[in-house]
C-alpha cells in the first residue's frame, strides 16, 4: 500500500513540475536571471510548495506513525556546518548553470530529455563519487 502512494505522490509531483513548466530549464533560468526580462513565477511555486511543507512538518511532529501506518523519519540534524554549506553552494551552482534540480531532472529524463538524461547521469555519477569520499573519510577517522 505505501509502494502505491509513493508512486501516486511521485507521479502528482511530476505532473506539478510539467504543468507549472518548473520542468523546463529555460523557466528557471529566467526565474535565476534577474538582468533581464525576470520570470517571478518560480517564487510562487516555492512560496506554494513552503506553506505545504510547513504545515506538513508541524503536523507529523504531532504524529507516531504516518497516515499509512509506516514510521516517520523526521530530520533532527539543526547543526549548520560547512558541509551542509557547501554542498549547498554546489546544489546552487549547479542548478543555476543547469536551471535543472533533481525532482524535474527526472521529469526530463522520464520525457526522454537529453539535458535531463545528462543531469541524471552527472547526478548518479556525483552521488557515487560522494559516497566514496564519505567511505575514505570515515576510514581516515577510524584510524
């Protein structure tokens, strides 16, 4: 039943991003570009999905289980360390060079999209290589 309402929130999300044309990086370029002709319609996709997330979070911290009877795994890190700057300063810089984040990267790779097909692999090949810097430092600590 949860694979199901998964794959339900999934496929909402994505025709959210295809309809609110959040999907097209030529949108978000021009959300990002405030030089020229801006596109202000971004902020109140965020300013949307924001209020939804606030309100979600505020609720389920109320809760023990989920709506569907599964555990909640609320985050409880609140530390603010380089590492979390960092990477979002990379997550930045990549969606603004890109105008493509990974929600609408699999939109587009869905869609057959060649800048999507292209992020997705950049973002699987940047996930692996995290993963294997994260298991040499975790190495290095040990010793």
């Amino acid at each position: 039943m949860n694979l199901f309402f998964s794959l339900l929130a999934g496929v909402i999300f994505g025709l959210g991003l295809l309809i609110s044309g959040m999907a097209n990086p030529a949108k978000v370029i021009g959300f990002l570009d405030i030089t020229r002709l801006w596109d202000p319609s971004l902020a109140f996709v965020m300013g949307g999905a924001i209020s939804v997330g606030f309100f979600a979070f505020r609720s389920m911290k109320k809760r023990t289980q989920s709506v569907c009877g599964g555990a909640i795994h609320l985050p409880s890190n609140t530390k603010i360390d380089k590492r979390l700057i960092g990477g979002a300063i990379l997550f930045g810089l990549g969606w603004g060079l890109a105008g493509i984040c990974p929600g609408p990267a699999l939109v587009l790779l869905g869609a057959g999209v060649g800048k999507g097909i292209a992020f997705v692999a950049a973002m699987l090949a940047g996930m692996l290589i995290f993963e294997q810097l994260e298991k040499a430092r975790k190495e290095r600590q040990a010793k």
